[in-house]
C-alpha cells in the first residue's frame, strides 16, 4: 500500500547524515498483479473514488452477479426519455457499486472491477448516443456521463491501467459541473488526474488539479451543511459528506507528494500533518495504526531541517503514544510474542528520538537559535502555519489530550547554557539510541545496528560542543572513536561497501578533530616532544582516511583516474586532511607525506574540472609551492 513512505521518499528525507545506507526493503503490496496503486490504496483514504468499498472486507461474492455477463458485445439501447434515461444510469451505477464490493482472490484480482468496467463502458455509450439526438438530450445526458467517465477513470486507475483512465478522467472533469450531483465525482477525477500528472513528472499541472480539488472541498464546508449533496451513484451506502471527507484526505495526501516533486518539503510536510490530524479525527476502519505511527515518526525527522523542533517532538509523543495503545492483539503474534512489526516500529521511533535530541543540542550552539520558529508560506487563499506548537493545526491535542507538553529544550533550544544542561538533552536521546540498539543487534540487523550506533556517537558529539575542558572534549572523541571503530572492523567492507565507506569517513574526521584537542593541549611544548606525543594520533587519523580512500579502489586495488561526481567532493575532503595531518609534524618525513598528498590534489584538479573545493584546490597549489622549501630546512624525523 502506498502511504505517506512515497512523498517522504521524494524529499529524501531521513534521520542520519551522509550517505549511511539503509538497506531496509519496504514491503512489497501483494498479490502480484492484483497490487492496487497509488491512488487507489493510499492509506490516508479508503476505497476507491467518490465510491468508497462498502463491504469490501470478506471473500463473498455480492448477491445475484453473474460473472462475465457482458463478455459479448451487446446491442445499445437508446433510453427513451429523460426519466427511462435516469432509471437505466441508476441501475448501472448500483450494479458498478456491487461489483466494487465483490474481493477477489489473489489468481484473478480484478475480475469484479472488469466486469465494472464492462457496465461503465457500455453506459457511456448509450448515454454518447443518447446526448446525440438534440441539444436537450445532450445536457440531459452531461452530468450523468461525467460521473460515469470519474468512474470508469477510477477504475482504469484502480486495476494498474493508469494511462487509460486519462481520458475518462478529463472527460469528466470537463464535462461536471460543482453542483449537488456532481461535486464529489468532480473532486474524485481532480484527485485521480492530478495523481496521474504527477506520476507523469507534470507537477505543475497535478499542484492545478489538486488545488481546485481543495478549493472545492473549502467551498463546499462554508455552507455549514453537506445535505445537499445528492451524488447519481445513490446505492452507495456511504453518506455524502463521509465521501466528501474521505476524498479530501485524498486531496491532501497527494498535495504533500506534489509539493515535495515541486521541492517545497516545507509545504509537502505541512500537508502530510493535515493528513495524519484527518486520519485521527476519523478513527474508523481506514485508520491503520502502524501506519500512522511510522507516518508521524517521519515528519518528525523533517521538522527539525527547518527548526521546528517543538513539532517534531509533538509528532514523536503522539507516535510513541498510538504505538503504546495498539491492542495487543494487534501487536503480537499467536505465540503471543510481541511481532516482529511492533518491535521494529518501536525501535525506530527511538531512533528518531535520538535524532531529534541531538539536533537540539547542535542547534543549541549555532547562531541564530534563539530565533522564532519558522512559518510556512500561504498557499492561495489559506493562513500561513507558524511551524510552532502553538499551532493547533500542527498538534494532534485535540484527538490525544493526553500528550505530554513540549520540553524547554526543543521550545528554545538557545536555553541550553551550559554543559549540566545540554547533558541532559545528551542521556535523553542515547536513553532512546541503547534502546534501539538493544533490538538492532550487529548479528541480524546490520544497517540499523549501525545507524543505532552512529546516532550515539553523534550525540556525544553534539554534548562535547558545551564542553570547555580540552581534556574532557578528547575523552569523548575517544568514546566516539570506541563506538564505531570496532563496527568497522566487523563487517565486510565488500558487502556493505556504503556502510564502511561512510563508517570510515566518519572515523577520520573524529580522529582528526581528536588530534586538534590533542595539539591543543601540548601547545608550548618543544617540538620534538609535541611530535612524539601527537605522532600516534596523526598516524591513526591518517589510517582512518585512507580507509577510507580504499573504497574508490578499483576491483584491482588501484586508485580510480576520477572519483564519481557523487562523493568526488569528499575524496578530495580526504585527501586534504592527510596532508593536513601530516602537516601537524615538524618532522621531513611528515612534511614530505603532506607535500605528496597536496601534490596529488593539484595533479587531480589539473587532469578534471572539479566544481567543488575551489578553496582547499587553490591552498593545495600554494603547498605545493611553500613545502618543498620547508621539507629541506626541516628536520629528520624518526618515521
């Protein structure tokens, strides 16, 4: 089933930093073939189009339906008048209706929506032959074939036939009006067509759809009373203004993929709140749970991009919450084990905790944090949502009154003054990292064992920020060194060739800001002395890079002509540091390391028109041109 998982994945949004992989494969939908689309499985919404499924949920045929009746081409039958032709679209349309109820087997998933298909198809062509007599007849038969283009769009959609369903689908939506019997079937082809563009890469197009379909929803609220509403298809046993409801959340749901095609996350995320606050207030068979938790969890690693760090705290209370309240027959298997599903959910919901804590402390010393939080631009005629907890359509208190508050830290994280403070924030989130790790185990769940692992690390190096004793700041490059170290070194660099590459990268840049505190500690020292104390340093930061390094290797072992354009910047990143390093020492050994590693950065930037590092690429050429002076006057070292 698609969820919000797809417009989260447009925006590339996720709890670590850099390119940690995380090889967790979502589940495939099932059924082969029979795996219902996007539009038509969204887990904001239920059932398909203006339709719903009323009784979809047992294996029983509906009553009277005999199967492939319409297999043969039958003779059109012209109604009439206005009233046989109103009778025979009420008859067609209640027969479409049991057919949407009818839930096949896996072998034949759509056979009940074929023969839909089947009746719809040969209804717009009595009601094309009967809008061919006069002008009368033709605006007789206008709503009705609009509503019946809406469905047979939808079910072209709904059985994986997407390109098909655009033609009905703009046929209806030029041909319904916005009156009492044709505003939730306009609204349901609006949905469906712009969730077409935006498959099709026309964002703009489907953001046109989708807005008119929200606009209309607005429109239709304002008059405080949805019992005009009088839709054609009335064997549906859905009341209206629930249809109406069902396919606002839709509109929704696709708006926040649209935004995030667009590259507006901010919007994007905004309306995935809406959809989660619609989906609470509602709590009916559609609510999935485990869904929304993850849903939640996920907004919540996006909100603290753009310091809303109140409302992603919020979002995180309210999915540890509904995670919590999960009956337990729903979380356990018959064993009566907690499931599989249950724990994982649980475990990365912590995890996002730990992201979240120790976004705070970072923020808590950049510059600016004591700024207000952000606001979200207005989209046509709505208010601008100020991205704070203050915003009631950013809360979810009205559906789960019991939710704690928001903590002073994630409030204004600028109140984190000292060390005693930020420590705090700092064992709240590595509470939640251990927590995770204690489920991600390295024997079973690899990626997440490391990714658990890499959030404690960070964290300690989010807290060392408010840190003034240089030798407390080192003890604690140490426990970042001693967390991820020895996961290097376990796993097979082969298989988990992202893992490693970024486990190593990260590793030389701890081993490096090490040797800084290290260098900082010895300044006034002789340089003899100084070298031999910081060498061992200088050598294990210099390991760690070219650990690193190892990994733009070819299948031979030799270095690639170019890095790809991907990483490029970090290889020279790299490469940089070790000459850096090197460039600590004062010894001619290391001072001629330093000089080979600058000289291999000018030879790199000369071959390739390299657009990052203009910077470091230009002090490289001035290295090479000062050390060679330098490595002759220096003296020999013991390397």
């Amino acid at each position: 089933d698609a969820t919000l998982d797809d417009f989260f994945g447009a925006l590339g949004l996720a709890g670590g930093e850099g390119p940690i992989a995380d090889d967790d494969e979502e589940e495939a939908a099932p059924g082969g073939q029979g795996a219902a689309p996007a539009a038509a499985a969204a887990t904001a919404t239920a059932g398909s189009g203006a339709g719903g499924k009323e009784g979809a949920g047992g294996k029983a045929k509906a009553d009277g339906l005999k199967r492939g009746f319409l297999n043969e081409e039958e003779p059109v039958l012209v109604p009439q008048d206005e009233a046989e032709l109103a009778a025979r679209v009420s008859s067609d349309l209640a027969e479409c209706e049991r057919f949407r109820a009818v839930v096949d087997d896996d072998t034949t998933p759509f056979d009940a929506r074929y023969d839909e298909r089947r009746v719809l198809l040969r209804l717009v062509k009595v009601l094309d032959k009967y809008a061919e007599a006069d002008a009368a007849h033709a605006l007789a038969a206008r709503t009705p074939l609009g509503v019946v283009c809406s469905l047979l769009g939808n079910n072209f959609v709904d059985t994986e036939e997407t390109s098909a369903g655009a033609a009905p689908l703009s046929r209806a939506i030029e041909m319904l009006g916005t009156g009492p019997r044709e505003l939730l079937h306009r609204v349901d082809a609006l949905n469906h067509m712009g969730m077409l563009c935006s498959e099709r890469e026309q964002q703009p197009q489907a953001l046109a759809h989708l807005t008119e379909a929200k606009d209309l929803y607005e429109q239709a609220m304002a008059t405080n009373d949805l019992g005009y509403l009088t839709p054609l298809d009335t064997a549906c046993a859905t009341p209206a203004a629930e249809r109406l409801e069902r396919l606002h959340t839709h509109t929704l749901f696709y708006l926040a993929q649209v935004h995030g095609h667009l590259g507006d996350p901010l919007q994007s995320a905004v309306h995935a709140h809406a959809t989660l606050r619609r989906q609470l207030a509602r709590n009916d068979a559609e609510y999935e749970p485990f869904e929304w938790c993850k849903n939640a969890m996920q907004l919540a690693t996006f909100y603290p991009t753009v310091r809303a760090f109140a409302v992603a705290e919020h979002c995180l209370f309210a999915a540890t919450h509904v995670l919590a309240s999960i009956p337990d027959e729903k979380r356990r298997e018959p064993s009566g084990a907690l499931s599989e599903k249950f724990q994982e959910l649980r475990a990365n919901i912590h995890l996002a905790w730990a992201g979240l804590m120790r976004a705070v402390l970072r923020a808590g010393r950049q510059e600016g944090s004591a700024a207000g939080p952000p606001v979200a631009p207005a989209v046509g005629d709505a208010a601008p949502i100020l991205l704070s907890i203050s915003e009631e359509r950013l809360t979810f208190f009205r559906y789960l009154p019991a939710l704690p508050a928001a903590s002073a830290e994630c409030l204004d994280p600028s109140s984190l003054v000292d060390f005693e403070a930020a420590r705090a924030v700092y064992k709240r989130g590595q509470r939640h990292a251990l927590y995770a790790k204690a489920y991600f185990v390295l024997d079973g769940f690899v990626s997440d064992h490391i990714v658990a692992a890499d959030f404690e690390a960070k964290l300690w190096g989010a807290v060392l920020l408010y840190e003034t004793d240089a030798k407390r700041v080192l003890a604690m490059h140490k426990k970042r060194i001693a967390l991820l170290q020895p996961l290097l070194d376990a796993i097979n660099p082969k298989a988990y060739h992202a893992i490693g590459r970024q486990l190593a990268f990260d590793l030389g840049q701890i081993y490096g800001d090490a040797l800084d505190v290290r260098l900082l500690m010895l300044q006034g020292m002789p340089p003899g002395a100084r070298d031999a104390k910081v060498l061992p340093m200088v050598e294990a930061n210099v390991k760690g890079l070219r650990r690193f390094l190892w990994f733009f290797k070819d299948a031979e072992g030799k270095d690639l002509d170019r890095a790809d354009p991907d990483h490029e910047e970090v290889y020279l990143q790299a490469h940089f540091n070790i000459a850096r390093a090197y460039g600590k020492l004062d010894s001619r050994e290391a001072l001629g390391e330093s000089l080979r590693a600058y000289e291999f950065i000018q030879s790199y930037a000369t071959r390739h028109d390299v657009p990052c590092m203009r910077e470091e690429i230009r002090m490289a050429r001035e290295m090479c041109e000062l050390l060679p002076t330098k490595v002759g006057r220096a003296r020999p070292g013991d390397q």
